[in-house]
C-alpha cells in the first residue's frame, strides 16, 4: 500500500502545473481515501485508482462547461449525436479581457 501511495505522489507531483490541474492534490488524496474506505480490506490497485481520478476529472470538467453555458460565455448544440459548446460573445469577450491583463 506505501508503494501505491508513492506512485500517486509521484504522479500528483509531475506536471502540468498545480493552476492547470483539474482536481488538487488534497481532492485526490480524499478520492484516495474514499476508495479505500469503500473497499475496506480488500484494497485497491493503482490503476483502479486512476480510473476514478479520470472519472472525477471527467465530472469537473462537465461541470465546468455546463457552468459557462449557464452563465452565457458559451452556447450548446447537438452536432452528430454529441454536445458541442462554442464562446458566445461574451464569452469572447471575456477571454479578450483576459489575454489584455
């Protein structure tokens, strides 16, 4: 069990940046720990551990867009089957400001 949780160190500490990261590193560690609240004594592997950091990163970026369509920086669509977003203007307008500061 060490060695797993100095895997998800090493892998919690390698890029990208921590601004960049779609979960913290204490988000990560308290997924860690509901995994292995959940399993008890049977335990965990690592690579059951990173489909549910995939999973939650998954959750937070649909989130994340469902955030910005909600508040009018970007439209939805239904292009082929799948959800497609794109900046209202708006929301490009924002990104502008953005790139200015």
């Amino acid at each position: 069990m060490e060695d797993l949780f100095r895997d998800i160190e090493s892998f919690l500490k390698t890029p990208p940046p921590d601004e960049e990261k779609l979960l913290t590193e204490a988000e990560v560690e308290r997924l860690i720990l509901s995994l292995a609240t959940a399993r008890g004594d049977d335990g965990f592997d690592e690579s059951e551990v990173l489909e549910i950091v995939r999973w939650a990163e998954g959750v937070r970026v649909e989130t994340t867009m469902l955030k910005l369509v909600l508040s009018g920086l970007c439209d939805v669509n239904w292009i082929d089957g799948e959800i497609a977003v794109k900046a209202t203007e708006l929301g490009r307008q924002a990104v502008d400001r953005g790139k200015d500061s």
